[in-house]
C-alpha cells in the first residue's frame, strides 16, 4: 500500500523503496483560529487533502474546521505516498471576557487589576493584537486597552475598553494638632474638605461616628471624597483634650438667718478660677443658664460650681449645699449634746427638746443619711459610712442646727 521509489547504485543496480505517508499526531488540538499549515506532521512536501483517497487537495492556508479529519502525503523525489495519515483536528475557541461597559471612569490610583473585566486568566494589553502585555499592578491612564482570558491554555481575541480616570483626590485640609476641652467629639475636629469621613488608622481601619469622644494624644485621619472618589491619603490629626477640674470649696455652707436673708450666690464660697454658678448639676456640665452673683440662694438648696481655665470649663461641677446655722439666741446650745466625736458606729444626739429629723451629708453635698427620731434623744448609725469628715443637720421646732462630725 504505497508508492515506489526507484534508484540505480553504483554497480548498476535498481534499488526499489517504498515511500510511506507522513507521521504524527492522530489528534491535534489547537487554540482559535488555525490553517492547515498549523497540523504538525513529519515527512517532505507535504499535501492535505479532504478524504483518505481520490479527495480533493486543500490549501495550506485553509483554515482548521473542529472535528474535522485531514489526510496528509508527502512527495519524495517527486513520488507521492500512496497512502496518507489521518489528522482528526480540535479547534478550541475561548470566548473573549466579560466587560462591565466599554466606556468607563475609575478614580486614581487604580490598577489594571481593578478594572472591571471577568474571566479566567485575564490580561490586558496595549493593542487588539500583539501589542505589550501589562503588568496587572500598573496604575491605568486614560486611554483604551485590550482583555484576553485563558482557558485551558488557549488564549482568547481580546475586548476593547476605554478608561478615563479622575484626577487624583487629595487630603484634606487642616492643622496636624488640634486643642480641645473634655467633652470634644470628632464631629468638632476642623479640617476643610468634601464628604469628610474620620477614621481610627492612616490606611484601612474603622469609621469614627461624629459623635465619638476624642481622647487626649490620640491621632485621627480624615478623608474626603470627590466625584465618587476618596482621597488618595488622609490628613493625620493628633488631639490634645485637656480636662479641667471642678473648684473647690466645703460641701457644705453654714448661714445665720439673719446672714442668708440677704445672702446671694455672690456669698457661695469656691476657690477657682474664673468661677460659674449653676442651679443644677445638669445645667453645670451642660454650661447653661449659669447663675448670676446677685440671684438669691435658699437655704437647704445645692448650688453647683465650675471653673475656667484656659477656655476649658470643669465637666464636674463642685456641690454646694446651703444650711442655716441658728444664732444661740434662738437654739440653745448648752442642751445639744452629740457623742462620741469622732465616732467608729453609732453617734448618739441628746436634745431637751424633741428632734424632728437629722440629716447627714458628705464633704461632696450628698445627703447619706436621714432620720427621724421624734425624740429628745437618737441613735445614728454610721458604721457603714467611710472615713471623714459629715455636716449633721439637726431640725428641731422647725430650726436647724449643723455640727461637723469625724468618722473614724
């Protein structure tokens, strides 16, 4: 089954080869589009054609049609084989990747890696065929550029998109170091910019709420964004809060009758500077509504007072609590007794009148006891106060008298 080739030696002698068909691959595989050129056999001169005999012979440049048999001869010394090989050819076509638009804007700073292109394998390059392949971490100008994915090691033709990119986002404007009162939240950082956003870290990191507290030394980047953009770095801020302590001053206040009648929060005693009087605890830590010197106070009234020192009002107000001190006229003092002084448990108060109610405050205005003995004489139980100095109230026919007591 093949054809002849005949040659005469040196002594005259006809020697008769047979030329046999080309050899190879039976089953070739190739990626997109490829010619018959592409089929890779071994002999000389070799011709394709559609059947193994009598077919019709084909061009090199025919293109490779999948599943397809092809029978290749080759020719030596101008005799063709009579037989020939058969090629049964795949065509693998790997479908160019998905794009989110042909036409789109990014911000700076993005990589070639982060355009918006879906497949396997993805590679862009500088031109739709040939051209410079390009490094997936390279920062994207404007300009249009070309995807291909691989699959199963056949590349696909590419798709075209055109990218604009922003100009780049910078950060916001401000001072590195930013000064502050106790009670300063983020929202009161000042920093010029669009969409500000505050965070914990330089890169990365959490989103502060504005009305997150700002500690003191603590730092605080702020980003903005533009056009959908954020900025390519933040403005580092560091934050110096600077807590002020409240005045101070007794606990307790202690007015003759005839001293507070005309007693103002003028006569309240605090020792601070730059002193503001409050009516409540809440106005006082909130800085509202402040007391003016002349506003008259009342007796069994707390007062509460801050001070300022470089701007920066105490957030905790010092307790002031007004009490009557009776002249000796109206409250006879050579019949008080109160025992023992100081007292470990249990102080006792002799009276030769009947006690209506004794109250016991702390150096801080508290009141930490109260009762009412409805007695000439009572019993007191402080074992479980802590140590220090009390203001006792005694009320009796409606008149007080205050004494200061140690517990020990």
């Amino acid at each position: 089954g093949g054809a002849w080739n005949g040659t005469t030696n040196v002594n005259g002698m006809l020697t008769i080869e047979e030329i046999l068909a080309p050899t190879g691959s039976v089953a070739q595989e190739f990626c997109g589009a490829a010619t018959l050129a592409d089929i890779v056999v071994d002999g000389d001169n070799i011709k394709w054609y559609d059947a193994a005999s009598a077919g019709n012979e084909l061009m090199m440049t025919d293109v490779v049609v999948s599943g397809t048999t092809y029978y290749a001869t080759q020719t030596v010394s101008g005799c063709e084989s009579s037989s020939a090989i058969a090629v049964t050819a795949t065509v693998n076509v790997t479908p160019a990747p998905t794009i989110g638009a042909p036409t789109t804007t990014y911000c700076y700073g993005v990589t070639f890696e982060d355009l918006d292109a879906t497949g396997n394998d993805i590679q862009w390059y500088n031109g739709p065929i040939g051209g410079t392949a390009i490094n997936s971490s390279d920062l994207v100008t404007d300009g249009i550029y070309y995807a291909s994915q691989t699959i199963d090691g056949c590349p696909s033709a590419r798709i075209s998109m055109e990218v604009f990119v922003n100009d780049e986002v910078l950060a916001p404007l401000g001072n590195a170091s930013q000064a502050f009162c106790a009670g300063a939240k983020v929202s009161n950082l000042d920093v010029i910019g669009t969409n500000l956003v505050w965070y914990d870290a330089a890169t990365g990191g959490n989103a502060l709420p504005l009305s997150t507290l700002l500690v003191d030394g603590a730092m605080y980047y702020a980003s903005q964004t533009e056009n959908n953009c954020d900025s390519s770095s933040r403005l580092a801020v560091t934050a110096t809060v600077t807590t002020t302590a409240a005045p101070t001053g007794d606990a307790v206040q202690i007015f003759t009758v005839a001293d507070l009648a005309d007693a103002s929060v003028a006569d309240l005693v605090a020792v601070g500077t730059d002193v503001v009087w409050y009516a409540t605890q809440g106005e006082a830590e909130a800085g509202v509504n402040p007391l003016s010197a002349t506003d008259v106070i009342e007796n069994g009234m707390t007062y509460y007072a801050t001070q300022l020192v470089d701007g920066c009002e105490s957030a905790l107000p010092l307790a002031v609590t007004v009490t009557v001190q009776l002249s000796g006229s109206s409250f006879d003092v050579t019949g008080l007794r109160y025992y023992p002084n100081p007292v470990q448990n249990q102080l006792t108060i002799d009276y030769t009148s009947e006690i209506t109610s004794v109250e016991v405050f702390n150096m801080l205005g508290q009141k930490v006891l109260s009762v009412s003995p409805n007695a000439t004489s009572a019993s007191i139980d402080m074992s479980q106060l802590t140590a220090g100095n009390y203001m006792v109230n005694m009320t009796v026919d409606g008149q007080t008298k205050t004494v200061r007591v140690i517990k020990k």
